[in-house]
C-alpha cells in the first residue's frame, strides 16, 4: 500500500511565486514515483481544457493546489508561467525539471516537448541564442516536434528582423534587446 500521509498539502497565496516554493518532481523528499497516474491524468486534462480556453491563472491554481509532485506538474507550471507573461519564472523551473547541467546537457529521458518548452521560455527572456542550441541539439538527436519547427521559424523571423546595427552588435556578442515574436501561444503540455 501506499503512504501518502508524507506529502504535506501545497499551499499558497500568490498565484505567481517563487518557482522554488513549488512541490516540484526534484523537491527532497518527493516521491513521484507514488503519484497515482490517474490523479495526474485527470488534473492535467483539466489543466490543458483550462490553457486552451485562455485561463492560464486558474490552471496554475489549480496546479498549485495539486499536493502531489510529477514532472507534468512542473512542466505545465511552466507553460502557465509563460502565458502569463513570467517566462524568467519558467526558464528556472523548466531547468530544474530538466536538470541542465553546467555545460548545457539534459538529463536523459527528458520529453521533447519540455525541451521545446525550456526554448521557446528562453527565447521569450531574449536568450535567443540558447534556444537556437536546444533546438540544433533536437534536430542533431533526430527529436522532431512541431512546436519545435514552429518556434525555429519564430527565430528565424527574429533573426531577419534585426536592423543592421543589432546583427552588428549580436556579432559581437551584444545582448540585443528585439523582442521574438510568436505565432503561437508558448508552452505545450506533452
């Protein structure tokens, strides 16, 4: 049988907080491998029919609320976050969910689409170029998504909208502040 009684309820009273506040798979302690399939299943049915309506708020409540911890969880926070205009916010909790190492490696068995994810999240920050990575990385490990070719023509567009003075600076090694634009809504859940 198994004991649930040691996962305290998560509880919370800002929609938006400290990504480490949240019962995340890599929390100490956590034992995701008890997370009843059906409870996961059935929260992130809702979370998904909530995200597809445009409220993205309740569907991070209703993650939040959620006292148990799984990497779906934290991936979906992840997608709320950045349809609510935090990507910063997304890109800690979808690297901790990944588990990036110093030199850019994921931890194996990581889903494509939560690499998808962690890019499309940097490229919102202005990392562009670490998005770019990850998606080379994908296509060199033959991971194919849609989502991810949709976003690697976001990066293109990106990349031709630049005025000749920031291609110059991005030369460089500048930081160049030119918004990527999506044509779609960022963040999917798997």
């Amino acid at each position: 049988m198994v004991n649930f009684s040691s996962f305290a309820p998560f509880t919370s009273t800002t929609v938006i907080a400290d990504p480490a506040s949240f019962p995340t798979a890599s929390t100490p302690g956590a034992e995701i491998r008890w997370t009843v399939p059906c409870i996961v299943a059935d929260v992130m049915a809702r979370v998904k029919s909530l995200l597809e309506t445009g409220h993205a708020t309740e569907a991070l409540r209703r993650l939040n609320a959620q006292r148990y911890a799984c990497p779906a969880f934290d991936n979906a926070r992840a997608v709320c976050m950045m349809r609510l205009g935090h990507p910063d916010a997304a890109v800690r909790v979808l690297q901790q969910l990944t588990q990036v190492t110093a030199n850019g490696e994921f931890r194996s068995h990581v889903p494509v689409g939560y690499k998808v994810n962690l890019a499309t999240a940097l490229a919102l920050t202005g990392e562009v170029d670490e998005a770019a990575a990850i998606l080379a990385e994908l296509r060199a490990a033959d991971e194919h998504s849609l989502r991810a070719s949709e976003l690697q023509s976001a990066l293109d567009r990106w990349q031709g909208g630049l005025s000749m003075w920031e291609q110059f600076q991005r030369n460089l090694g500048a930081h160049v502040q030119h918004a990527v634009i999506l044509h779609f809504a960022p963040g999917e859940l798997p």
